[in-house]
C-alpha cells in the first residue's frame, strides 16, 4: 500500500515490556503521535478491560513463581507447556490451530475489541493498523478493519498463537525480526505473500539515521571500555577500521567508565538477582570502577526493592553518581530514559526478551535465565550471532565480568552482534507498509 503521508495506527497491548517496547519507536507514524494501547486506551469497555485484565494478572502471577523454590519453576513450566513453540525439524504442517486460538475467537467474535476497531475505522480509515501483538490483529480482521493490517513479531521464534485461526484466507500481513520467524510463519501456513522479513524496531535515539551516526559513535567508545588490555582491538583492527571508519581510531582515550546495566522484566521476576549483583560489586562502586544502573522499568515495587538493596548495601552515598536506578511511572517515559542510558551502557544484562534484538546496537547482552519458551529461543538466536553471554553466578560478578572484560570477549561480543543483527527495522516497516516493498534490501543478513 502506497502512503505519502506515511501514517498508520500504531497499536500495542500493556502487558509486560516487549510489545510497548517494539512500538515506541513507531509512535511518529500515529495521526495522533501517540500508541494505542488496545488493553488500556480511554473508553474501552469495562467487559473488554476485564478479558484484557484477566490475562495479565494471570501472565504476571505465574512469570513471578520462578522465584518460589522448588515448586515454583514447576507451575511456569506447567503454564508454558500451553504456548510452547513446536521443534522446528522436521519441518512439516502446523496450521492447525490450538485450542487457545480458537478460544480466542470465540470471545472476538462475541465482540470483544468490537468497541476499537469500530473507533478507528469511523476516526479514520483510510491508513493501515500495525500491532505488536496478535490479538488485535485478529480483533481487526474479524470486526472488518477497512484497511490493512500489519503484526509485528516480537521474539526470535514464535508459537502457533500469533497466527490467526486460519491463515490461508487471512488478511494479515507479518513482519518478521528474524529469518527463523519468517520460515516458522510458512509452516504455520501463512501465505509467502503476507510474509516480510523487516527486522526488529530499534529506537532512532540509539541510531542515527541511515548511517548510523550515534550507534558507530557510542559504538567505538564501548570498545575501548570493553578491551582495555587491547587483545580484541590487536586482533580485529582492521574490522574496526572497515566498519567504524571516522569514529573509533586506536588512539581513543576512554570516554565514561564501564558500565553496567542491569534490567528486570515486565513482571518485575529476576529482581533477586540484583540483589548478589550489587553485593558483589560493592567494593568496586565505592572505588568508582565501575558504574551500575539498576532498571526498575516502570514498577514501583522494583523501584523499592532496588532503593532497599542501596540501602542495605550502604551505597547511598553513590545513588546519582555511579550507581542510578533507571525508573519512570509511565512506560514511554521509562523507554526515553532506558535508550538514553543504552548509550553510556558497555554490557547489557537482562534474560533474552525482545532485548535480544539490541544487541543490533552494538550491545553485548549478558543473558539471565529465561522464562518461558520463546525465551530459549531467543537465547538460542543471540548465541547464534555472537551477542549474547550466559551469565555465570552472580555471587562472584566482581571476579568473571571483569575477566571477560579483560579477555576481550564483551568486546567481541559487541561487534558480532552489531555486524549480524539488524538495525533498521523501523525504516523497513516503513518500505513494506508505506511502498510495498516486498523483501527490504537494507540490513538483509543470514539470521
């Protein structure tokens, strides 16, 4: 579909962090300026916001229970079974919906998302939806959204859910982050032509355009912090000079100190392991040789269990200086603080969520246990092309992060995931929504 004006409603859901994540970088497309959250939005129907409201508690409680010994790994595991990605060999027909699938539909097609679809066709039809997320993708087409519908996948591999009830008739068209997603949608049984692979989202903050001012920039100074005795810089300089050309040179003189940061998930699970983070860097932020930032997202629960830790810790005294909690109330201005913080961060340690896909910027991502299914995959997909570390035991963070430090391998790590990751996923979108481009030419690398 060809649009001059480039405008399109941008419609997310508020559950967790990965699907609002995914959008903001997008919101410049709504006629409003703003994302839809299609959970949350005013006016919604008080029966829409309870089916909406159900699921999320219900995600939240249960993604919370690994925490719990013993049993509570056990009741996820139980959870995740129902939306669990089938192996991918040997490859063969899964179109078949699942029972969750066509329990979905039964309740949109009792006129659940009716109310939304009903608000954005009369306000103004004439520009395409893009989701990130399925169900109001399938709210769209069964309550007759007059124009196209674009669904943004968000993780590495997906399950049968995102996929709508039957997708050889179905309008949808997806835009995959990664090859292994747009060879998954084949088996599910989408049409080749509703199929385009784009890349993730990345925020344009964290960019700089087409040639990549601000990530080469940050870039070459998160090398020099990441190979301090030179072993990556000796080994690899001539890919530093052919893609870094003009802003890394091997005379650089450290630019910030090493920082980490640190972020929990949407649920607010994992918290606990800041608390053997911390601890084990004591030492090293009272000497300020290091700086930490601890992200709390936009829960205020994780906000004061982070602010108790500093407390507990006796590290006060370094809140705002080395030692900051990255936190806001309301989400899109907890992501501008997040993406500002991302340009000062050398290492990146979170379980393989959507921030999989940053280490595009230049990340490397040292990967916490996952939770859920899609997680493993993710993981998988960021071992895959060089970006992601698995974490070792917190308790001694003070002793292996700064090995691999000295190692070279963070630096490694960096460059691997710059050089095989995709960065412009939103200009992308944007050819395949806006001109009707079928396959980006841009950024197309193996995986």
């Amino acid at each position: 579909m060809k649009n001059n004006k480039k405008r399109a409603w941008i419609i997310t859901v508020d559950m967790g962090y990965g699907h609002q994540r995914a959008s903001y970088p997008l919101r410049h497309l709504s006629p409003t300026g703003k994302v839809i959250a299609a959970n949350n939005y005013a006016g919604i129907p008080k029966k829409d916001k309870a089916y909406w409201g159900s699921s999320r508690k219900f995600y939240e409680f249960v993604s919370r229970l690994t925490a719990l010994p013993l049993i509570g790994q056990k009741i996820f595991d139980l959870y995740d079974k129902l939306q669990s990605i089938p192996p991918f060999y040997p490859k063969r027909d899964l179109s078949k919906p699942t029972i969750q699938i066509s329990q979905m539909y039964r309740l949109i097609r009792k006129g659940w998302g009716k109310h939304l679809v009903d608000y954005l066709n009369n306000k103004n039809s004439d520009i395409p939806l893009i989701t990130t997320f399925f169900v109001p993708a399938f709210m769209a087409e069964e309550h007759k959204f007059k124009n196209d519908i674009y669904c943004i996948l968000t993780d590495a591999d997906i399950s049968r859910s995102w996929i709508s009830l039957a997708p050889q008739k179905s309008k949808i068209k997806y835009l995959a982050p990664c090859r292994r997603v747009a060879e998954r949608l084949r088996l599910y049984g989408v049409p080749e032509e509703n199929i385009h692979l784009t890349g993730f989202p990345l925020p344009e903050e964290n960019l700089g355009g087409s040639q990549l001012r601000i990530l080469k920039e940050d870039l070459a100074k998160r090398i020099i912090n990441l190979d301090p005795e030179r072993r990556y810089r000796q080994k690899y300089c001539g890919t530093l000079k052919q893609f870094l050309d003009g802003y890394y040179h091997p005379h650089m003189k450290q630019s910030h100190p090493l920082t980490l940061t640190f972020a929990v998930g949407g649920a607010g699970a994992q918290r606990d392991i800041a608390t053997d983070i911390l601890f084990s860097l004591k030492s090293k932020i009272l000497k300020k040789q290091i700086n930490l930032n601890l992200v709390a997202g936009s829960r205020n629960d994780v906000y004061i269990f982070f602010s108790k830790l500093i407390k507990r810790d006796h590290l006060k005294e370094r809140l705002g200086k080395n030692l900051q909690i990255i936190f806001d109330i309301d989400k899109e201005t907890y992501f501008k603080k997040f993406n500002d913080a991302l340009r000062t961060t050398d290492v990146l340690w979170t379980k393989p969520s959507e921030l999989s896909f940053y280490t595009a910027l230049g990340l490397p991502i040292i990967m916490a246990p996952i939770i859920g299914s899609q997680e493993e995959f993710n993981r998988e997909w960021l071992t895959k092309v060089g970006g992601g570390l698995i974490q070792r035991n917190p308790k001694y963070t003070h002793e292996w992060f700064f090995d691999w430090v000295n190692s070279g391998w963070l630096a490694e790590a960096a460059m691997s995931g710059f050089l095989d990751g995709r960065q412009f996923g939103v200009n992308n979108i944007e050819q395949v929504v806006f001109e009707g481009v079928k396959e980006p030419a841009r950024n197309y690398q193996l995986l």
